[in-house]
C-alpha cells in the first residue's frame, strides 16, 4: 500500500448500490411484498410486552454513517468523480464540526458519526483526511461492503476484501480497534444494501457462510440492520440486541438470535445491534395513515422528539437492565439530498431539543461510537453499574493506542472472548 491513492476494488464489489438500497429492479407482488413484513407480528408482540423504564433513562445514541463520497444520488450504480469525492469530504470534516459543537452529552461528548467507509472503494488519500478528523474526537471508521452486485461473490474473495481493508485501515490510518490490547484487530460492519449473510435471495451478496467469514477477521458487531418495511433482507426479529442462535456457516444466521441479558457475558461474535423498526400511525404523514419508523436520517424524515419518542418505545436493551436504551440511527452523509438531515437546520433544531429538555424528560444523553456502544453493551451484560459513559472504553480499546500491533484472523469462539 505504497501509493498515496490506493484503492481496494476486488470484481465482487462491482457495480455495487451505493445509497444502501437495491438498484430500480423488477417490483414483487403483493403477496411476496406482504411477506418481507415478516417483522411485523414481533413489533406488535413487543409493543404488548415491552413496558418503559420508570424514573431515569440513559438514551445512548450512536449514528452509523453508510459513508460514500462516491454516491451519485440519481443513478445508484454511478460514482462521483475522485475530485468532487475528495471536495464532500474536505467540505465535511471542515463544516460538521462547526454545525453540532454547541451540543454536549452528559459527558461533555458531541454527537459523533461512525464511519462506516465501502471497502471496494478504499481510497488512502480520502480515508487518511477522515481518520483525521475521526482521531479529532469526531468519530470512527468502521467497515462496510457493497459486493454480489453483477453475481454472487465467493467467500475467497468476501474473506480478501475485508482481510485487506481491515489491515488497511488499522496500519494505515491508526483506527479500528483491539480486545484488551490483544494483536487481533477488530472491527464493525455494515452490509451494504442490507443483504447481510446472503439475507436478499442471493442479492447482492452471495455468500451464505458470510457471518462465519466476520467473526473469522475480527467483526464484534454487525450494525447492518433494519434495512425497511418491505425489504427483502429485513428478518423477522427486530428491535434486539443479541448472539446469533443458528450455526455462522449457515445462510442468514442472524434470523434467530439469543437476547443479550444482564448477568450473562456474550459468548458468540458478532453481536447483533439492531436499530428501531417501528410502526408509525403518523397522519401528518404523505398517504394520510402513517409511516414506518427505520430509524433513518432522510431529507423527507429528519430527527424530531416526535421519533425519539418511537425510538424510546423500541426499548432496545440488555435484558434485565431497561434504563439503559440503545438508540442506533444509520444515515447517509455523503448524499447532498441529505445534506439538511444530518447537519443542517432539522439536525441542529433536535439537538437543542435533545440535550436542553433531557433533564424534564428524565434522560440522560450519551453520545457514541458503534465501538463505543458495544463496550457498553458488554458492560451491562457484565453486570456494571453507573453511569454508561463511563464504560465507552470497557473492552475493545482504539488501535492508536496501540501503534506496534498487526493484524492477525481471529477464531470466534476464543480470541474474541480474550
């Protein structure tokens, strides 16, 4: 990786959709519409069970960002050229900080993205000026991936596409992270288009033994879901963080899932981190009835205490302890349609919202990084108490800190657990 614009463009990632969604494709009737809501009967079973936390609240929020300078918002198959990618990031890491600054957690943290940049379109000029501004205390990179676009990838090559970008990003950029200052670099991820572990019918992805290949580079989490009502990714369990149940080789193993619970460590990696997918009767909304709450960051659905207030229902936390809400919201920064939702008038109007009324609302606001959110989840399933914040570094320490480590595999049912 001696060249200063090296890119990592392997022929799986091809062609790949780079707003996170499928290209326009042939629409599926209603029955097998009707059948991606398959979500559907477990968020109503929650809404019956799930009963808020009384007094206090931690609301810990981390945003993944589908980071793609290359996004073409009108042909999801085009790419920007490598000038005006290099034009959004500079323009972003110059402006975001000056737009949100004001807004301080309980920890005198602002509200920080997560990173999460395309491994096929790795390029060291651009990720060297957003590991800056991450290292500025404004986020992290994690990892994402657009492949099986033209036709299913192999695992061989999924395996090299992130072995490569992994190493990339800790050796080249001084992020990613390690468990307890062990040599095996860690990461999160991101499927792009949502088809995590072959979950879309074989598009875009391919490869059914997926989640085995992540837990086997050093994946700790997987943040890819919810992806949309109708979506054909979109599984049946919502609103949970959790172990997989079904065997990592297998296709889709996320389907069934063990709740993560208070008093009992996780044992199987990655972690499932789910977002709010939520049924919203909104009749402010376009058809008149409502609309379905995804917990993403749009131009045509900015933040708003009316989707906290969903978000907080979703009551997404560690069994056994309901004052800590995990609150992950994906958005795409990259996208100038988007430009407003994530930094412009709507995002700064929520924040003072969100932080100047928390104290009325008996919440106390944490702002977080996915790793961060994943060492707070491993805290209260260790049992921990006080206040979240002060386990953002629990088990999965920042790569910069430790400069002389390399990158080695990972075996999921030892190294992960130390």
């Amino acid at each position: 990786m001696s060249k200063e614009r090296n890119r990592i463009t392997k022929s799986g990632a091809r062609g790949a959709s780079l707003k996170g969604v499928a290209p326009r494709v042939e629409k599926p009737g209603l029955i097998r519409k009707l059948s991606y809501a398959r979500w559907v009967p477990a968020h109503a079973w929650q809404r019956l069970t799930r009963s808020a936390a009384g007094g206090r609240v931690n609301l810990i929020f981390a945003l993944v960002d589908h980071f793609e300078p290359s996004i073409v918002p009108e042909n999801g198959r085009a790419r920007a050229p490598l000038s005006e990618q290099d034009r959004r990031v500079k323009q972003w890491c110059s402006e975001y900080p000056r737009s949100v600054d004001r807004w301080r957690d309980h920890e005198g943290r602002p509200f920080v993205h997560t990173y999460f940049y395309p491994a096929e379109q790795y390029d060291r000029g651009l990720v060297d000026r957003l590991a800056e501004h991450c290292h500025g205390g404004w986020g992290e990179l994690e990892v994402h991936l657009h492949h099986g676009m033209d036709g299913p990838d192999t695992a061989e090559n999924t395996r090299q596409q992130l072995v490569e970008f992994r190493d990339a990003l800790v050796l080249n950029h001084g992020s990613l992270c390690f468990l307890d200052g062990s040599d095996q670099a860690r990461y999160a991820f991101v499927h792009g288009n949502f088809a995590l572990a072959n979950s879309a019918g074989g598009y875009a992805c391919g490869v059914d033994n997926e989640m085995e290949i992540l837990a086997d580079t050093g994946c700790y989490a997987d943040f890819t879901l919810p992806s949309a009502a109708f979506h054909p990714a979109q599984i049946g369990k919502v609103n949970s963080l959790y172990e997989c149940s079904l065997p990592l080789n297998a296709k889709a193993p996320h389907r069934k899932g063990r709740d993560l619970r208070l008093g009992r460590p996780p044992e199987t990696f990655p972690l499932i981190v789910q977002g709010p997918l939520m049924l919203d009767f909104d009749k402010r909304a376009r058809n008149g009835i409502g609309r379905f709450e995804n917990a993403a960051l749009t131009a045509a659905n900015p933040p708003s205490l009316r989707r906290l207030d969903l978000w907080k229902k979703a009551a997404i936390s560690v069994r056994g302890k309901p004052d800590w809400l995990f609150i992950k919201l994906h958005c795409h920064s990259m996208d100038p349609t988007q430009r407003e939702a994530v930094m412009g008038a709507p995002m700064q109007q929520f924040l003072t919202e969100l932080v100047g009324r928390a104290s009325e609302r008996k919440e106390v606001i944490h702002f977080v990084t996915a790793r961060q959110m994943v060492n707070i989840i491993w805290a209260a399933c260790d049992g921990r108490d006080g206040s979240p914040g002060e386990y953002r570094d629990y088990r999965l320490k920042l790569a910069r800190e430790f400069p002389a480590t390399t990158c080695k595999p990972t075996n999921p049912a030892v190294s992960v657990r130390g």
